[in-house]
C-alpha cells in the first residue's frame, strides 16, 4: 500500500508556479511511479478541504553532467500539475505566497 506522503514529494515553488496559485492551479513533485489517479487521491488525503479537477504530470529526463572525464546525469523528475475545482478551497499552505 502507498502512503500520500510517499506520493506527494514536494510542492514546487517557482515562478511559474506562483502564477497559478490565484488560478488554483498547484505544482507537485511526486514518485516516478504514481499515476493520476494516486495523485489525485494522495492530494485530497494530505489536504482534506480540497476537490480535486484535473491532475497533467510531466516526466523530466536528468541532464548529462560532467566533471573532467566523468560523465553522469541528474535525478529523473515528475511533476504534476493539479487543478482544483470552483467551490473547492484553496490549499492553506500557498496562502501567504501570493
């Protein structure tokens, strides 16, 4: 069995991202191998005044890096993009970013 907190990684603050708080549109990082239905379910047990619309993830590949002949590549990333509905109340904890 998963656990929200397995799923939900880290909420991601970017520029971008703070232009879709006022819209209720989030950016999560989450485990590679979470689908959106487990992403959907993990949000609203981790924050229970939400309703959740609509979940878009987006899988990075990690960048080849090198230190003189050595060559590896950064972490692999998965971000979702969440979407809350109309009457659903905002998430408490990107309240005083705006």
């Amino acid at each position: 069995m998963k656990y929200a907190h397995d799923i939900i990684l880290r909420p991601v603050l970017t520029e971008k991202g703070y232009d879709g708080i006022a819209d209720k549109r989030y950016v999560f990082e989450v485990a590679l191998n979470a689908n959106k239905i487990e992403i959907k379910k993990a949000l609203e047990i981790v924050f229970p005044n939400i309703k959740v619309k609509s979940v878009n993830t987006l899988r990075t590949e990690g960048k080849i890096k090198r230190q003189g002949m050595h060559a590896g590549r950064t972490p692999e990333v998965k971000k979702a993009y969440v979407t809350l509905t109309e009457d659903s109340k905002p998430i408490e904890f990107f309240e005083g970013m705006i």
